[in-house]
DNA sequence: CGGACCGA
DNA sequence: TCGGTCCGG
C-alpha cells in the first residue's frame, strides 16, 4: 500500500516516550487493518462476540487508545472518506488480489491444509461500513476526537500536522510525507513487535519517526520534487517507470530537474500527471477539524463493549477507570496552561 | 496486539 | 525478573 519511500526518507529510531504530551493523528484504516490481521486466534480466526461478529478491531481501538493516553500521547483518529477518483485502478487491483486469495483459502479448506488456511484468512480482512460507524460511537464514548476525512485519511492527517494542528501522524504509508506531513510515526506498538503477514512469527520492529524536513534538506529537494519521485516509483494513483525505484527516481529528478523532463528524455508518460500532483499539493480537507478530549461516557462504553459484543466487564472495568483518570488529568494539564 | 500467567 | 505461551471475544 502507497509508494515505497523508505530508501530515500530520514528516519530516526524512538521510543513510545518521545510521543509523550503530543497530539497525533492517527490513520484509522491503517490501524484498523493492523488490528484485524493482527488480533487472531492460532488458527486465524478472528476474535468474535456470541453472534460471529469480528470484534478485533474494537479489541484494538480500545486497549490501544488507552495505552497510548497512559503514555500521554493524545490521538485524533482520521477515517478516509470518497477515493480519490484515480485511486480506482488501485483499489481494482486489491480486489482481484483478495479474490485470488478467497479462491485460494477455499481450496486450502477442501484440501485440509491448516498452515495455509491460517496464512490466507489472516490476508483477508474486510473492513465494513458497520464496523466503522461502531468504531466511530466507541471513539465517542471514549471522549476520543475524530476527524471524517472528504477523501483520502492519510491527506487530512498529513495536512493537520503540517497545519500544526497535531504534531504528527501515526501510519505506516509514506505517501504522508507527499501530503505535507512533517514527522510521521511509525511502527508504534508498546513492545515493538509485528506479526509477519500469516505466519505465527514475530519480527522486531522498532518505532521510528521520518523527518520530513531533513528528509527533502538531505536530498536538496523540495515536496513538490519528492511529489516527482514518487510518481516515477508509482503511487495508489499511477503506474510508476518500469525498473525505477526511489534511489533511482532521486537521481533522475536531480539530473533533469523535473518529471516532464524525464518523462520526455525516457519517452513516457504517465496519465493524468497534474491532477494527482495537485491532489498530493493540495487535496480537499476538513478544515476545521475536533482535536479535543470530551467527557467519558462510562455507561455506554460497558453496553457496547461487554452487553453487545460480549468483553469482560472484569477486564474493561480497570481500562475505563485509567481512561477517566486520564482525562482528568488531561483537563487539569489545559487549566492549568490556561491560568 | 497486548496483557495475564507461568516456570525458570 | 525475564522470556515463552496462552487468551481475549
């Protein structure tokens, strides 16, 4: 998903500690995916209340924001609205991928073969409108602010944090930094761990921040030049030049100054150039967006989260208790800077 | 994913 | 107290 940049970009290792006293946006279908390739019983099933619905995506929203605001870090959770128009092939493209994969699994089931079975479900993963809305009343409950994007999530959070309006964004798509964000967090989880796409493996992931600032002072270019790179490498909107990674797109650009230079050297193109430039320099964005903390509504947590989809009120009991403390001292801090 | 639990 | 395993819903 989105363009591999991680060759060129400049990062830096962290630790959940330098979040702390910072307001982030956070790209809830990123999350959300994670949460549900991760969140998964041995054999891959995911987690479920007595009705079969998924539950592993509330599982993570909530124990997740909770952790976060325990280690002071304050989340505005951004969820993608309409496509952007030429996000299309894109999207047509995961979807025969995840038809191949449905095939595949039910073979997989015909045939017995169990590894394969838990390596293809946890592939698949459906993010429904029902799931969002639930996510979206729990966020409410929790007194946590969200943001509905008009399109894509990663362009409304990039354009918050580069109108200081949070001080970075949690994703894992580079493509933030075509947006305009300036620090993008990534690889954010307490114990600095991720599950290996269908393998009951782990693989060591330590968080890390990507500077963009020093990333374009590095590389002596400017947004809209990385814009260019990114384009010839390929993004979720257009097919990039064959055999033409980021370290390569850098020099190209470096040595003929702009894309249509190259474009017209290498005798190609790529379609609909300006529109997805003007998209990545300026996409349509809710401008005022709430960042704010509100109150926790206690009750309603408990009716959505153990009477729905049956949680243990044992084990939510001691998250709600932290997530009220948590705001009391939150509304404390504001007083506090205001006086 | 992240916490609980357990044996060294 | 550390590292592995189990479990949540």
């Amino acid at each position: 998903m989105g363009v591999d940049l991680s060759d060129i970009v400049v990062k830096r290792k962290i630790t959940i500690k330098d979040l702390a006293n910072m307001t982030v946006a956070v790209d809830a279908y990123n999350i959300i995916y994670q949460f549900l390739s991760s969140i998964r019983q041995p054999d891959g099933t995911p987690l479920m209340d007595r009705s079969g619905n998924v539950t592993s995506h509330l599982s993570g929203i909530f124990y997740r924001t909770i952790t976060m605001l325990e280690s002071g870090i304050k989340p505005v959770y951004v969820f993608d609205g309409k496509p952007f128009r030429l996000k299309n092939r894109t999207l047509e493209e995961r979807r025969i991928v995840k038809e191949k994969n449905i095939s595949d699994l039910e073979k997989a089931r015909e045939e017995g073969d169990v590894e394969k079975i838990r390596s293809l479900s946890s592939r698949i993963n459906y993010i429904n409108a029902d799931m969002i809305r639930e996510i979206k009343e729990l966020l409410t409950c929790m007194g946590i602010p969200y943001v509905q994007a008009p399109t894509e999530g990663e362009a409304q959070a990039s354009w918050m944090n580069g109108k200081d309006m949070v001080q970075g964004v949690i994703s894992q798509d580079y493509d933030c930094i075509l947006f305009g964000a300036k620090q993008i967090y990534r690889n954010i989880t307490i114990y600095g761990r991720r599950k290996v796409s269908g393998k009951n493996i782990y693989i060591n992931v330590s968080p890390e921040v990507i500077e963009a600032a020093e990333t374009f002072r590095t590389l002596g270019m400017t947004r809209e030049n990385m814009i260019d790179v990114a384009l010839l490498v390929g993004t979720d909107f257009n097919t990039g030049i064959d055999r033409v990674g980021a370290r390569t797109a850098v020099k190209l650009i470096r040595k003929y100054g702009s894309i249509e230079e190259v474009l017209k050297v290498k005798n190609r193109e790529i379609e609909n150039l300006q529109e997805i430039k003007d998209f990545f320099m300026h996409p349509p964005v809710e401008e005022h967006p709430d960042t704010t903390l509100h109150e926790v509504k206690r009750e309603e947590i408990f009716e959505m989260l153990c009477d729905r989809h049956d949680f243990s009120k044992d084990r939510v009991l001691p998250y709600v208790e932290n997530l009220e403390k948590v705001h009391k001292k939150a509304s404390q801090f504001n007083l506090d800077s205001f006086f």
